[in-house]
C-alpha cells in the first residue's frame, strides 16, 4: 500500500472533516478527538451519498 499526501495537518482540525480526491477517488479525512486523522471512501455505503453531507462529533462519523 502507498501513501499519497493530500494535505497538511493544520488543513483538518480536530473535530472537523474533509473531502478531497486521490488518485480519482473521492475521500474523506477526519480528525478524530486528540488529533488522529482518519480517511474514509467518501460515499456512505448504504446510502450512496457523500459523507461529507453528515456530521463527525471528534468521534463518530454519521451519514446525513
């Protein structure tokens, strides 16, 4: 597996998340309570809409 930088820390917060597209493929970077950062495929799987319509709370992500 590799690694592609798509963004610096300070450009997702804690508590925030944000959408951005690799290689083609649209995710999304979470920064979870205490400044881990998580990414996601953006499109909830079971609603086939982007997760960046939800909301994070620092530690639970949830589709719209």
């Amino acid at each position: 597996m590799s690694f592609t930088k798509v963004c610096t820390v300070d450009d997702v917060w804690e508590g925030e998340m944000a959408p951005y597209t690799v290689n083609g493929h649209e995710v999304l970077l979470v920064c979870a309570d205490g400044g881990e950062i998580k990414a996601f495929q953006a499109i909830c799987p079971h609603q086939d809409i982007a997760l960046s319509e939800g909301k994070f709370d620092g530690k639970k992500l949830i589709c719209r």
